[in-house]
DNA sequence: ATCGGGACCTGCTTGC
DNA sequence: TGCAAGCAGGTCCCGA
C-alpha cells in the first residue's frame, strides 16, 4: 500500500476523529502482525489523544502516558465507522472513541503494524530514520553527500530509509522519472546538481500526491472509504510497455532489489 | 561499511 | 476449470 503520501492523508482523515477524544478501549482480533501487538496498546482504557503525527511511515498517536505506532505495512488502511459496525475480513484491530466512533485497521498482509512507546519518538524503530523528504534537512547537498562512492543503483539508494524515509516503489520511480535519471545509475556516479533536481522532484511528486489524496491501487482507501486520486497522475509506474508520456518512446521494466521497476530509455540517462 | 537476498503474509492475475 | 507460479504499495535482518 502506502507510501508516504497516503500515511499522511490517513493522518489527517483520522486526526478530526481523534483530537480531543480517548481511547475507551482496544478491541485485537488478530495480534499476529508483523511484530505481536504488544500489551500496553490491548490495556488502554480510557486514554486521551493528545496529537497525531507521522515520522516516515509510522502515525503516531501521542497519549497520556506513551505514544501509539501504527504502520499500515504493505496493505493496511484505516477507517473510521460507527461503533457497532459489523467487522469484515482481516480488520484485525478496532479503537473504540469516546466519541462512539471506532477506528478500524484493516490489513490482509498483516506487514504492518501497531506498537506502543513510553516515551514519545523514542521507539528503536524511529531510532535510526534519515530526514523527512518534505522538511528541513532533506536536499541535493544532503543526497549527494549521502552518494558518494556507492554502487548501489539509485532507485534503491532513494528507497533505502536512511537515505529518505517515505519513498516508496511508485515514488521512487515517479521521482527518477521527473529528474530525468536512470534507476539502475550507480549512486555514486550522479553529480550535483542532479542530485539537486532529483531532492526537487521527490518532494514535487511527493506533495502532488497528498494533495490528490495519495494513489489508489488496489488496498489503500482514504479514511472515508474514497479513493485517492494520484494513480491518474503517474507517468512511469505500472506502464511497462507502454508509450512514454512525454517522447513516446516505449517503456522498460526492469528490476531492482527484487522491486519492478518502470523507466524511460530515451528521457532517463 | 555496503550490498543483495530472504523472510514475513494474503490475494489476485497469469499461464499451462 | 484447476492448479501452481509469480507478483503486489514495506522493511528488518542476515550473510557475503
């Protein structure tokens, strides 16, 4: 599913939910995720939000007392419904609101995951995170910097959380293709000033994609039950094959790190 | 230190 | 029509 402009838009379908209300309590129907959940979330009772936040791909949920991770994984989504609503397949946890709504975290992969911290930020998860594409700290000094004498093909380089958070397979190729740079370019191998254009394109493909309320493939929806509409916008992704939308030029598929990759032959070098 | 590959899990599509 | 293989938006962990 999700990368991080659909993290962001749950974050703020559920943030109006949220704010100002507690959690009355928590309902597990299956603890098994990609990590067990653990008990502090299954005893909360009663617990006022503070805030909703996101780092990378982790909502964090800021109690009285501890903060809440939620990552949607591969495949996850969060809805809010009227208490009482009928639960389906693999909606695997339930908040109950105080406002008598509930959250509810779908996830058939069941890659993601809903851990709890004492201290807010501080989960080793969060521990050893590179910047945030959409803030300070994040740019093509910082990019090539990061670059210098890696092999490492680009595409994985710009995926890799230590690098960028929240970048993604879709984004990733959405953003080399924007920069006009090859995937497979060595890392270490790309000047400058394209690494300049590339810090540019993340975040234009990256807030361009929040504004249209992320991409909808397959699992993800708004918190709402609306699809996101940045699937129309992309220009690479899934379109092996096909016509460049720029030089007409047909599309190749290759692969990286056991990712598929889409790119241009013609305006990626 | 850096890199690639396997692992986790379900469901959908493709090809024989 | 049935079945197996391959693929899917993430990312931690391991061994080379």
């Amino acid at each position: 599913m999700p990368e991080l402009p659909e993290v962001e838009t749950t974050r703020r379908g559920i943030t109006p939910y949220l704010q100002g209300e507690s959690i009355r309590q928590v309902l597990v129907r299956q603890p098994k995720l990609r990590w067990p959940i653990p008990a502090e979330v299954m005893a909360l009772r009663d617990a006022p939000v503070l805030a909703v936040r996101r780092r990378a791909k982790f909502l964090l949920v800021d109690m009285v007392g501890g903060q809440l991770l939620i990552h949607l994984g591969m495949s996850g989504s969060l809805r809010v419904l009227p208490n009482e609503t009928a639960p389906g397949k693999h909606d695997h946890v339930d908040l109950l609101l105080s406002s008598g709504k509930l959250l509810r975290y779908n996830d058939p992969r069941r890659f993601g995951a809903v851990l709890w911290s004492e201290q807010p930020d501080s989960h080793p998860l969060l521990a050893h995170l590179g910047p945030e594409p959409l803030e300070q700290g994040f740019d093509g000094e910082w990019l090539a910097q990061r670059a210098a004498g890696r092999k490492q093909a680009v595409k994985t380089f710009i995926m890799d959380n230590k690098t960028v958070v929240g970048v993604g397979n879709i984004y990733a190729q959405e953003s080399l293709f924007m920069a006009g740079i090859h995937p497979s370019r060595q890392a270490g191998r790309i000047s400058r000033s394209r690494y300049d254009r590339l810090a540019q394109s993340i975040q234009q493909v990256l807030s361009q994609a929040i504004v249209a309320g992320g991409t909808t493939l397959k699992d993800f929806s708004r918190v709402d039950g609306q699809p996101g509409y940045f699937a129309q916008e992309l220009m690479v992704y899934g379109r092996a094959g096909e016509n460049c939308l720029v030089c007409a030029t047909k599309l190749r598929a290759a692969r990286h790190g056991q990712r598929s990759t889409c790119y241009c032959p013609e305006c990626q070098r």
